[in-house]
C-alpha cells in the first residue's frame, strides 16, 4: 500500500528532494497572494492617497509573513511541536502570528503619518480596532498553520517510508540472522570440538555445550523483542565469543563495562554482534587475533568501542550496519571506524 502512496504526485510533492524548489516557490506564491490581499483591502479607501507606497506596504508585509512561516517550519515545528511540547509551541506560534497584525498596525499608522492623508481610523485602541485585529489574527493563524500541517504530513510520509524499510529489513534478515550469527559450519565446528573434549575435558565441554544453549535462546527468544536488555545483549557477546575460541587457539578476547543501571538499559537486539562478526569473519583461522570490547556510560550516551588485531575493515560490512543503525536510530548515534577500532555512541 506505501509503495503507491510514494507514486502520488502529493508525496513527491512534499518528500521528493528535486522538488525541493517548487514547494518553496508554492510556498511563497501562497504568501504573497495572502499578504497582499490583507494590505490591498485594509487600504483599498484610501487607495488613491497612498498611491504606488502600497506596493513598499505589501512588500514589507509579505517579508512578514514569509519570516513567521520558516521560524515556523524550520525551527518552531521540530523544536516543539514534534518533540510534544505542544502549550509551548501554541504560544511561540500565537506570539508570532501577532508580530506580524501588530507589524500591520504599525505600518498602517505611520504610512498615513508621513503621507499626512488622515488616518483610516479614529482611533487605534477602542473596541472596533481590537475585533478588527482579533479577526486579522485568526485569519492569519489559520493561514500561516497550514504550513504547520503540510510538515506534519511530510513527517508523517518520511517516518511511514523508514518504518516500511525497517519492517522490510526485519523480515527479510531474520532467517539471515540466523545464518549469519550460528551458521551450520560455526555449529559444526563447536560440536565437533566439544565432542572432542567429552572424554578429555568434560567440565569444559560442558561449558561449551550450555553457553551454545543460552546462545540459541537468545537469538529464537529474546531477538523477537523490540528491544533487549543491554546486560543481556552483553552476555550474548560473551557467551558467542568464548564459542569462536573453542576452536582456534590463536583467538582472544575481553568484555568489559562500565555501565551504571545495565539492567535498565534497552538496546535492539543483536545490535552490537555485526561488528564482531565483520571482525571474524575476516581474520583467518590459523591467524593470531583478538578482540576488546568496551561499554561505558557518559551521561545519556551509550558508548560501544570493539578493538581488533585487523589492519584494515570490511568497509561493506560496516556501511550494512550503518544502513541498519539509521533505520533504527535515525539522527540518535555517531559511528566511527578507522584502522583497527569502532566506536559507536547512541543516545539514549
């Protein structure tokens, strides 16, 4: 269903980035017919005394209107009204949508005082005046929030789109997942090695076989949540890196965190394993490795550091997982990659 609604000429209108140009032109179209319209029927009596000044009024009016409208857009709209704070942005947008009547009042008084033509009015604060104004106010209010509307809507379409690709992802990378994190050939190599220790080191092979349990547990159970517990998530990675170390000698590893309130903490599942794996993945078997992982909390950051023996990453590799970390955390985390570290910090 989303993938017609993205044919309509109205989302491309409001979301495509080539039509960028137009919108603002639309825009300002609209602003100038309003404006102008307001100015040409406030002075329509005294027409002929103003003279060709009413088009430097209209001008100045429309520079009015078209500052209100992007504070709105640009900075009242994702400041307050996306982020809930709707009392606070009524009042911004009341306060300036009465900038630009008392703008007009202004201009109209000392536009007369200079032309020396005699005032429209009699007087400038009795009652006719104040419900004259009032009803400017509204009508302008009801104008200037049509652009209010059209953001929400191109919001709305924008969020439509990346949860539509987040559930695509989802669906499509569950069975890959599975593939990926505990494939036949890792499940093959930790069998066989622990069938090896059985008789040898029963202890250790018992060891082996409960973190492989707690590992599948995870992923079939806990990955088809949400969100996970960070401390889980954790000993997920600890549990699948002691499993990589059964079979190769060569392998090492430390997890370490620094976290207050881990058990409070919720992250999306299999969240921090892509890096690792990038790193497996790429070292070969009989190479010596390691890899460091820390987790530390600085105020409402979480901050993810992954060291390696590697030279060089998989730049594929962490452009999938930036593809993933944007659907999931949007403008919310800072990746970075050089050499032999990552570092990830989302906020939380």
């Amino acid at each position: 269903m989303f993938e017609n609604t993205k044919k309509t000429f109205l989302y491309k209108l409001l979301a495509s980035p080539r039509l960028r140009l137009l919108r603002h032109m639309l825009l300002l179209v609209a602003l100038g017919a309003v404006s102008s319209q307001q100015i040409f029927v406030n002075y329509e009596a005294k027409a002929d005394d103003v003279g060709n000044w009413i088009y430097l009024i209209a001008f100045i009016a429309f520079l009015t209107y078209l500052a209100v409208t992007y504070t709105n857009i640009y900075k009242l709209v994702p400041t307050l009204l996306l982020k809930k704070r709707y009392l606070k942005y009524a009042i911004f947008f009341s306060l300036s949508v009465l900038m630009i009547v008392l703008v007009q009042i202004v201009m109209e008084y000392v536009a007369f005082s200079l032309l020396g033509t005699g005032h429209r009015r009699e007087h400038y604060l009795n009652l006719p005046v104040i419900i004259d104004s009032f009803s400017t106010f509204m009508l302008t209010l009801i104008c200037i929030s049509g652009s209010s509307i059209t953001v929400l809507l191109r919001y709305w379409m924008m969020e439509s789109e990346r949860v539509n690709e987040l559930e695509k992802i989802h669906i499509q990378s569950e069975v890959e997942q599975l593939k990926d994190q505990i494939n036949p050939t890792f499940l093959f190599n930790i069998l066989s090695s622990t069938s090896a220790l059985v008789k040898v080191k029963p202890e250790k092979a018992s060891d082996m076989l409960y973190r492989l349990s707690q590992l599948l547990r995870y992923q079939l159970y806990d990955c088809s949540r949400d969100k996970v517990l960070l401390s889980s998530e954790i000993k997920f990675l600890n549990n699948y890196l002691a499993l990589q170390k059964l079979y190769s000698d060569n392998f090492s590893f430390s997890v370490s965190a620094n976290v207050e309130n881990m058990n409070q903490i919720f992250v999306s599942p299999l969240l921090f394993i892509p890096f690792i794996q990038n790193i497996v993945n790429k070292t070969e078997k009989d190479e010596v490795s390691f890899i460091q992982i820390h987790f530390e909390t600085n105020k409402n950051i979480l901050i993810f550091t992954c060291s390696s023996s590697l030279k060089e990453l998989n730049e594929e590799g962490i452009s999938r997982i930036k593809h993933r970390l944007d659907l999931l955390y949007k403008d919310n985390y800072t990746l970075s990659a050089r050499e032999n570290k990552i570092e990830l910090k989302l906020n939380l």
